[in-house]
C-alpha cells in the first residue's frame, strides 16, 4: 500500500511542478518571460484554471505527504541502516561464558 501511495504522490508532485511551469511569469523573475505578451496560456479563465490545478494539486501534494508520514511511523521500530544489527541469543538457553584462554 505504500508503495503505491509514493508512486501516485510522485505522480502528483510531476504534475505539480508541470502545472506550475505552464503558468505565466509576473514578477521580474530576472527578465526572463515577463515581457512576453503572448504565450502558451494567455487569458484570465486560462489563469484561473491553472491556479485552481495548482490548489487541488498542492492540497493532494500536502495530503499524501502526510498520509505517507503517518504510514511510515507505523511500521514498527525504528530501523537504521548505519547502526548493526542487535544480536538476538535464542530464548530459553543460558548465556554460555567463554572460558579463558590460557598461555
């Protein structure tokens, strides 16, 4: 299940970035495209579709983040990659001390 909730929250942040480079530029922006006139999208219903996909797109965006941080503390004990793992001795059977080496 998670696996498919990180490909579809992948999916969406694409879109995202997608819908958000199709919008037009308003601010300087180093003076690259602000002074075109037209363009891909031009118009105000044109604006006002790509602002309200952007909404749905960032709520859907924050929404899977924080499903898939819930789902990933639920999983159990933390598990790291750096720390070894803990050796477990078999229950039920003393620890067996290691007799001395003598020289």
């Amino acid at each position: 299940m998670v696996t498919v909730l990180l490909v579809i929250h992948i999916l969406i942040a694409a879109a995202l970035i997608g819908v958000v480079l199709l919008q037009r530029s308003e601010g300087g922006a180093l003076g690259i495209g602000g002074g075109q006139s037209g363009g891909l999208v031009t118009g105000r219903s044109a604006a006002n579709l790509l602002t309200r996909t952007t909404t749905i797109l960032a709520v859907a965006f924050f929404a899977s983040s924080i499903v898939l941080a819930i789902l990933s503390g639920a999983r159990g004990p933390e598990r790291s990659i750096v720390a070894p793992k803990p050796t477990q001795e078999q229950p039920g059977q003393p620890a067996v001390p290691r007799a001395p080496i003598s020289q």
